[in-house]
C-alpha cells in the first residue's frame, strides 16, 4: 500500500495563495484615487458589457479584477447585503466598512477551504463622505484580509509599479482632471518602463461624487465627458451636470 502524499498546512496555503496571486495579476489593473470632490474609479477595459467597476448603495462602489464570474458572484452578493440592510434598518447604516467585514469574511472561508480552489480575485470597496477626511477605500486581497488605504490605490496586474508611481504623484485637492491625467497615466506605463497612449474606449471610469444633489453619488463618466476630461478640461464635469439638469 502507497503511503498518501503529505504536504504541510503551510505548504498548501502558500501554494493556494500563488495561484491566486499568479490569476490576478494576468488581468488588467484597477486604480482608485482620491480628489477633492470624491473618489475616482480608472480601469483599463475595453469591454462596454463587462464592467470592473459598479455600484453597490448610495455612497459605495466596488471595483475588482481578476475572473469575471468570482468577482460578479460578490458584487450582486455585495448589492444584496446592501439593499436588506438599508431596508431592515436604515440607509444610513450600508457602510463601506460594514460591506468590506462581509467580503473578508467569505474571501477568508473560501480561501482557507480545502473542498474548493480560491477565488483569483481582488476587491475594493469605496465609500465617498461629507469631507474628503470622511472617505473610506479598503483593499480585499484573495484571502479575506482588509487593507484600510488612503489616497491611492492600485490592484491586478503591474500593481506594485502603479502603486509606487502614484504614491510618489498624489496628492490632497487635486481636481478630476488631474486625479484623471495621473490615474491614466500610471495606467500606461508597462513593466518594461515603456509607455502606451490609452483612449477613452479603452478605459472604464467611474466617480463617487460628494457634490451631486441626488442620495445616489455613483456616476460613469463616458462619451464626450471623459473624452473632455482625459484633454484636461477641467469644466466638463460642470458642464455635463448642467447638462443632465
């Protein structure tokens, strides 16, 4: 009789937690700044049925890479916690905070589950305040851990590059535009230190925006907005809220 194949606990969890890293990295990445208005959403993703960035409640959005199908399945999760809690209580009791808990906790489990590989996905959940201090963005890597972060941040692919170059560049106040131009910008720089022009229909981007009179803040900015913000004019956010009014 053959003896079983031992590999140690801590054997099998580092190598669960490569497969996971190694699926997420193959995608493209996902940056999440901060501007004096709200809170920005940039994804490099040419599909228009696929969306790497959605709404979860009024004040939250969600932002993810990795396989579509895994992160789909937390974010209609997400949407449902959601609406049972803001309907069982109160609106005001869906916090960004409270959304992270859920994931981490079924991150956690599957990841730590020997029945079922884990899930190749990363999370962020963003909550937009009254006053920029009041902000709220957590980073969910594939083993249910939460990550509080400010300012900036960047998941999928080259992420620690993209990371790096916005710490070095962002700073508090800045405007869409320019939260924008460097969102893009770290973007289209590759791992080789060469850089690539992104277009507008090849990006997906999204705002929590403090400023909109409606309980609902989460906006997609598209077509000729984003084609004017990405030329650096900072009035076409003004100018298309005007238009929607």
């Amino acid at each position: 009789m053959s003896t079983p194949f031992y590999v140690s606990p801590q054997q099998a969890m580092a190598d669960r937690a490569e497969y996971a890293r190694k699926g997420i990295a193959r995608g493209r990445s996902v940056v999440v700044l901060q501007y004096n208005d709200g809170v920005l959403f940039v994804a490099e993703n040419p599909s228009r049925a696929l969306h790497k960035v959605s709404e979860i409640y009024d004040r939250i959005a969600f932002a993810a890479v990795g396989k579509y199908n895994e992160f789909e399945n937390l974010r209609i999760g997400g949407v449902r916690y959601a609406d049972l809690r803001g309907y069982t209580y109160d609106r005001g009791d869906v916090t960004a905070r409270g959304l992270a808990n859920v994931y981490a906790q079924t991150l956690g489990t599957i990841f730590s589950s020997a029945g079922e590989k884990p899930y190749e996905v990363e999370l962020i959940v963003a909550e937009v305040g009254a006053a920029p201090e009041d902000d709220q963005i957590y980073r969910l890597p594939h083993d249910g851990s939460i990550v509080d972060e400010h300012g900036s941040v960047a998941v999928g692919g080259n992420a620690d590059q993209i990371s790096n170059y916005l710490d070095q560049r962002h700073r508090d106040g800045m405007t869409l535009a320019e939260a924008l131009k460097l969102a893009v910008e770290s973007l289209a720089r590759d791992t080789n230190g060469s850089e690539r022009t992104l277009t507008a229909e090849q990006l997906e981007v999204a705002v929590l925006d403090r400023t909109r009179p409606q309980t609902r803040k989460f906006k997609r900015l598209l077509g000729r907005q984003l084609t004017r913000l990405l030329e650096g004019d900072a009035t076409a956010a003004t100018a298309e809220a005007d238009e929607e009014e």
